[in-house]
C-alpha cells in the first residue's frame, strides 16, 4: 500500500448505527424504573434525532503515521492515535449488532508509560475487516519504515565525526575546569 492510498483513505459508516444507537440506548434507559419516562419520550424522537446528529459527526480517517476519529453530539471526542502505539484492532459483534448487520472496532493502544493504554471503539463501520487491516498494514509498514532508517549507517562521514569527538571533548574538559574551580572555591570557604 502506498502512502497516497493510506492518507486518503477515510472510513464510512453504515446509516444503520441510528436505529441501533435508538434501541440500543433506548433499552438501557428503560433499564431503570427511573428511566422509563425517558425512555418514552427516548423512542417517541428525541432518540431518532440525536441519532441523526451522532450518525452525521461520526468521521474516521486513516493517515500516514496516524489514526483521527471524532464522534459525538454535546460532547464531542476528537483523537488522534499514532498507528505505532497500536497495538491490535479486533472486533466486536453481538446479538443485536448482527440484527443491524453491524460491528463495533475497538483499537487497543499502548501508552509510553505505565496506565496509559487506552482502548477506543467506532461503532457501524462498513467493510470494517478491510479497513482493520489497512490499519495493520499501514502500522506495519511505518515500524518497518522506522527499523530500515535505524539500521541505515550514519550519515556523519569519518572526518566528521572526528571534529564532534572533539568538539565534545573540548566542551567536557572545559566543564571539569570549572567543576575544580568550583570545587576550591569551596574549599576556601570552609
């Protein structure tokens, strides 16, 4: 796959995510006693408009180093992913997904320290087993960019790399003086 393909590759999503956003949402709160009147007036519209809204903010788009996804209405997220800190892409299908004939992809990432990574899930995409794996092979070919740069030699020729030895060497013995310096003042002092 060529950079060019993978900048401008930007995922769609199936219109079907409303009337499961509807259900789905609109199920959970009916769950509660507390939530059955919302629930009415959930499925009477407010569920179908705020459905239509989510559905039209939904964007996700594959870059060359990264992934960016926004999605949502008062509250809107906006990430960008670097694709080496991805560390899988899997899938998520459950009853009521199937009867919409969609699936939820979760990308799990790995953070540079410990607690930060993160697991991000766009529900509705179409073709969603081929943009996972475009997602994998753009990941690979960046760590595989990455590794042939590392093992290329240097760019510093021979005499050069001469001249910043000792241009280093220079520097750190001009920071001893200092620290001898430093060091009798003290002395004195005491």
């Amino acid at each position: 796959m060529t950079a060019l393909q993978t900048s401008d590759f930007k995922a769609k999503f199936n219109p079907l995510i409303r009337p499961y956003l509807v259900v789905s949402v609109g199920f959970t709160i009916a769950a509660t006693i507390i939530g059955l009147p919302f629930a009415l007036l959930w499925f009477l519209g407010i569920g179908q408009w705020w459905a239509r809204h989510y559905f039209d903010k939904l964007e996700c788009q594959l870059g060359e180093k990264t992934l960016r996804y926004r999605k949502g209405i008062l509250i809107q997220v906006e990430k960008t992913i670097p694709l080496e800190n991805i560390q899988d892409v899997t899938f998520i299908e459950g009853p009521i997904l199937r009867h919409f004939h969609l699936s939820t992809v979760k990308f799990e990432t790995a953070g540079h320290s410990a607690g930060q990574a993160n697991a991000m899930q766009l529900t509705g995409i179409i073709d969603a087993h081929e943009f996972r794996n475009r997602i994998l092979e753009a990941r690979d070919a960046l760590k595989n960019q990455s590794q042939r740069q590392l093992s290329q030699p240097s760019a510093v020729t021979l005499p050069e790399s001469h001249a910043l030895a000792a241009s280093q060497l220079a520097t750190l013995q001009g920071i001893e003086r200092r620290l001898e310096e430093i060091v009798a003042l003290l002395k004195e002092q005491k």
